[in-house]
C-alpha cells in the first residue's frame, strides 16, 4: 500500500510537470521554440571544435582582442569559415559580437580580460569565452600574475552562476614554467576546459626568414610542452603560431593553435583564407598521426 502510495504521488509531480511545459509551449510557443533551438544550435556548434579537440586537430583564428575594425574582423570569419577552421575569436564589444553571430555558425570565442564583459558575451550570443589574449596587452604595459587571473577566472565564474558555457584561460607567459603549471592545476580542478599557451617576444633582434618565425614562437611551444607533461586538460598553443611553426606546436603536444596576425594582418581576402586553409590541412594531417599512432 505504501509503495503504491509513493508511486502515485510521484506519478502526480511527474505529470503536473508535465501540464506546466504543455501549457508553456501552448501560451509562449515561439519564445520557447527559439530558445530552444537557440540552445541547440549552441551547443552544436561548440561540440563540434570539442571534437576537433579530442582528434588535436582544432584551429582557431583570432580576429584580436583589440581589434574593433568590423570590416576586417569579417573578412578573417569570412576566411577561417571558407577555409574549414574549428573557431573563430573575436573582440567583447557587444555590437561586434551580435553582428559577427548573424554572420556565421561557426562557433565564437569572445576575448577579455573583464569579467562583465564575457558574461555579456554569452548572453550576446558567444560559444567560448576566454579570459586572455594577455600578449597583446603586454604591448600596453600590463603584466599578470597567476593570483590575478585566478581571481578574474572566479569573478567570471561567480557572475555567469548556473550558465554552463565553454571556458578557455591564456596561462601568461611571461610567469616561470612553475607557476604556470602550478596555475593550470588550479585552473583544472576548477573546470575550466581548455588551456591557451602564449609567448612573450622581446628579444632586440630578430633573425630573417624560418629563424626568426621559430625565435618568436619557441617560448609558447617550449611552455606547450612542459604543460602538456603535467596537465590532463588539452592545450591551444598561441603567439606566432603560422604554418611554419603550426606543426611544431602539435609535436609539443597541443590540441589547438590559435592563429592571429598571419591572418588578421594579411592585406587581401585571397591571403588571409590560403594562409587559413594551409593551418586547417596542417592541422588535419597532425589528426591522421595521431589515429595512425593509436
């Protein structure tokens, strides 16, 4: 009698629930339905550069975090879309956010070192936020600590609440290879999916030609590493990553590049999608290593 009882005042909850979604539908049917497959759409489009993650293939093309050039932001979309890239990344400023998500489905990074504003972000329309990009701030005379971004990664944390969204941190580069190990643990157990690597080039000189492209990049590649020995979270190796040096980032052991000025700087829409097309073939022949190496 009891059992029976039970059942039937969980049979009662389960169909009051039930009425209450039929009659939501029925009285607000096409708000519902656009959230619904706003959602959907969402979480298809950030699944699939989680697949090119886990087959260490992905490539995301970075517009700049402070690039608020609309014209040029579209044609590096334009050109990592035409070319097969996993993602695209783009600047916080909301109106460049909203236009660039009527532009495309592919998924959408929004960069920033404000908390507020990648919350806005997500509610803009955002796939990925990443807390980062610090190498272009470097130019402006800010530097990061690892208590600061672990302070900024909660604060992020704390105001999106319940919002699940994709999470992606830039471990600064100009911290000792122990303190950003030490930081992407913590980052890690805190359930943030996805680490960015970064360089910070300062040398005097710089060589001509390969030389010079590997100088540049040899910092971000050498921190892939030794994060990659010591974390279980995939890796976006970022900073000078270009087709010269794309393949050596995936030797190092990431799952990603991040691509910026040897797009985003390119002075014709033909250049910026050959260069892009050239990172996702290099990209996909790291893929097919991996599988044959399984």
């Amino acid at each position: 009698m009891l059992d029976f009882e039970i059942y039937s005042s969980s049979s009662k909850k389960i169909l009051g629930l039930v009425i209450v979604i039929i009659t939501i539908l029925m009285y607000n049917s096409e708000k519902t339905s656009h959230f619904i497959r706003k959602e959907i759409f969402k979480m298809s489009r950030i699944d699939l550069f989680k697949q090119h993650l886990t087959e260490k293939r992905a490539v995301k093309v970075i517009a700049g975090i402070d690039n608020f050039d609309i014209e040029n932001i579209k044609k590096v979309v334009s050109s990592a879309e035409n070319a097969g890239a996993s993602a695209v990344d783009i600047c916080a400023k909301p109106e460049i956010i909203s236009e660039i998500r009527n532009m495309t489905d592919m998924p959408i990074f929004v960069s920033s070192i404000v908390p507020s504003e990648l919350v806005k972000a997500v509610e803009l329309g955002a796939d990925a936020i990443e807390l980062g990009n610090f190498d272009v701030l470097y130019k402006k005379g800010m530097s990061f600590s690892a208590d600061q971004v672990m302070s900024l990664v909660k604060e992020t944390m704390d105001m999106l609440g319940d919002t699940r969204t994709f999470f992606c941190v830039t471990i600064p580069g100009e911290l000792s290879i122990a303190d950003q190990i030490d930081l992407a643990r913590k980052l890690e157990t805190m359930g943030i999916d996805l680490i960015q690597t970064e360089g910070h080039f300062s040398a005097d000189h710089i060589s001509e030609g390969a030389r010079g492209l590997m100088e540049r990049a040899e910092l971000t590649i050498s921190n892939t590493i030794e994060l990659s020995r010591n974390i279980d979270l995939p890796i976006m190796t970022a900073t000078a990553i270009n087709p010269t040096t794309a393949p050596f980032a995936f030797a190092a052991g990431a799952s990603a590049i991040g691509c910026g000025s040897c797009i985003n700087k390119m002075d014709s829409d033909l250049s910026m999608m050959a260069t892009a097309k050239s990172l996702v073939e290099i990209a996909s022949r790291n893929a097919l290593k991996v599988v044959e190496l399984v």
